[in-house]
C-alpha cells in the first residue's frame, strides 16, 4: 500500500534561430579579432583561459558533490522503503507512522484520501483490523531529486500472497527532507492494470455453478441451490445448513458483474440478521473471493474463500484468512461441493 502519482517536468529550450543566423554572419570578424587579441595579448589570453578553467573545474565539483548527496539520499529512500515493507509485514503501525510527515496525504488506488498523520494512522489500522499482517513488496523503479530537500519515488507495490490485479498498484511517493531526515509528504496509489483494457470479467463464468450442490462437512452438510435471476444477469445462490446436532440456519447470496468497478461482486444476506459483501477475481479457472461481513451482534469479520472447480460435477471450497473482530481465526478444512445426482 503506498503511494502518490504526481510528476513535475521543467523544459529549458534556449535554441533561437535568428540568434544563430547572427553569429554565423559574424564569425569570421569575431575569429579576426579573437586571434588579434591572442597576438596582441598572449599573458592576458593565458590568464583568461586559467580562470575559465579554474572556474569550470570549481562547477565540476559543485556537481559531483551534489550527484554523490543524492546518491547518498536516495540509498535512504530506498532503504526505508525496505524498513516500511518490514514493518508493514509485522503490522508495526508505530514504525510505519514514523516514516511520514505529520501534515502527509494518501491516497489509495480506490481514491480515498486520507489527511494527515492521524488519518494515514486509522486508514492502516482499519486494514490491519480487517486483514491482519500481510507482506508488503515495494519495488522502486527511479528516484528524483526536483531540489536538494525533495525527493519523488516511483514504483510498483504488491499487498499479501495473493495474485489478483488489485493487490498490485503503481505509485509515487513525495519525500521532503527536514533536519537531516526523510519523510513522506504526499503519497498516492494507482491500479497497476489497465482496467478498460484488460478483459471485463463475465457473470457467465460462472455458469457452471447453476444447478443443485450437497457438502458434506466436518460439523454438518450444506445444500446449495444456485439459479439463473435477473434475464440471466444474476446468480442467486440459497445456502441450507444442518449441523450434526441438527441446528439449521440459511443464507442468500446474490453474485453479479458490477459495471462501474468492472469485476464480479456479490453480496450475501444470513436469515439471522447477519450480511456481507464480497469482490471476486478469476485466477485461470479458479476463482478467489475477497469478503467483509456484518454478523447479527454487529461485529465485523472478514475472510478470502478459494473455489477451484474440479471437473463439471465436483468444486472445491476453502476460506482463509479469516479474522472476527479483528481476531485471526483457523482456516477451514478443504470441503468439496457434488452435483446432486452425479
């Protein structure tokens, strides 16, 4: 998670025709008078050529020196970009909030902006709460140095072990440098993919999902009953659990392709009371579901759930990454779903 798309680009265009047509009508009386004064004068020449010299070695300098502090400076960047994705690994939110400015801004590749310190604090412990600690893999593309005291990183950065497009975004990074330290002062995030040109995903993918299932559980068995709504736009799914001791309970979800966010979502209601939501990515032909949910008490939770379809009759389910009210929680055992009658 990082990171601020921002460029700044300063052209200096001293190329000038009629400046040029100028000195090309008068060099030969310039290269007259030049080698005039070269006779007239050669120790005053001698000492002119020196000083040039003199002066141009002192600008050399100058320049080496500023390249060898931005070296220098950008081994920090990068160096804390390496400590930010360590701390973020360990979900170490002191350690993250130490690297940015108090007045900071970020802004995440869905557009939310969070501004300042104690904004950026609540935005990441919110993540944490509902995710727990994920890796972080930050790669720096380039590092620029419009002035002495700031610095923009460019880069790509990668969110947990996950493979779908959304964990993945590019970034810019704005660094200002106070009292010898480096901090990030706007940060901002944005989709690595190119959403209206990839592929948009079809609620027809799931097709092989119509039909009658039966799971056989650990704690009980679940029947799935999944039909086309909707002119076929939506697939509605009726979940009918009984556990071992013969408790029951019921679920709806509704699965659909949002055209504003183009990707599969689907939203699920608990006859409790509960409800949630959930963001769906194809991975070949396997599908992985991101969800939060709301449980009847009003506590939150949230979980990925794994669907590999096995041949036209068989499908396989797990959830992982599941945390209740901030809370990691086991993940489930592999169950596997069968068509009625097969």
């Amino acid at each position: 998670m990082f990171k601020f798309n921002w460029r700044s680009n300063l052209l200096l265009d001293v190329s000038n025709s009629r400046l040029r047509s100028y000195t090309c009508a008068m060099f030969s009386f310039s290269f007259i008078v030049a080698c005039s004064t070269l006779c007239a004068q050669p120790a005053a020449c001698g000492e002119l050529i020196a000083a040039k010299k003199s002066a141009a070695g002192t600008i050399d300098k100058k320049t080496s020196a500023k390249q060898e502090s931005h070296d220098a400076d950008e081994q920090i960047i990068r160096a804390q970009a390496t400590d930010y994705a360590k701390a973020f690994a360990v979900g170490d939110l002191q350690g993250l909030l130490s690297m940015w400015d108090e007045n900071a801004t970020f802004t995440d590749q869905t557009g939310k902006v969070a501004n300042g310190r104690d904004a950026i604090r609540a935005q990441v412990a919110s993540f944490f709460n509902s995710y727990g600690n994920q890796p972080l893999e930050i790669k720096i593309d380039a590092v620029e140095f419009p002035a002495d005291n700031l610095a923009i990183e460019h880069g790509v950065s990668h969110v947990g072990n996950t493979s779908n497009p959304m964990s993945y975004c590019n970034y810019t990074a704005v660094h200002v440098k106070r009292d010898g330290k480096w901090q990030m002062v706007n940060v901002s995030e944005s989709p690595k993919f190119d959403a209206g040109a990839a592929s948009a995903p079809s609620i027809s993918d799931l097709s092989w999902l119509i039909g009658n299932w039966n799971v056989a559980g650990p704690k009980g068995d679940l029947q799935i009953k999944a039909d086309w709504v909707a002119g076929k736009k939506i697939i509605r799914c009726d979940f009918d659990a009984t556990t071992k001791d013969g408790e029951k309970s019921s679920q709806t979800q509704f699965i659909f392709y949002d055209p504003l966010f183009k990707r599969i979502r689907s939203w699920q209601y608990d006859f409790s009371g509960g409800y949630g939501e959930s963001r769906w990515f194809k991975n070949g032909s396997d599908w992985e579901a991101q969800g939060c949910s709301v449980q009847p008490d009003g506590s939150t939770g949230s979980a990925r759930y794994l669907f590999k379809k096995l041949d036209d009759s068989t499908f396989s389910w797990q959830s992982t990454s599941r945390r209740l009210l901030g809370r990691p929680l086991p993940d489930t055992p592999v169950l596997t779903a069968k068509r009625a009658g097969s």
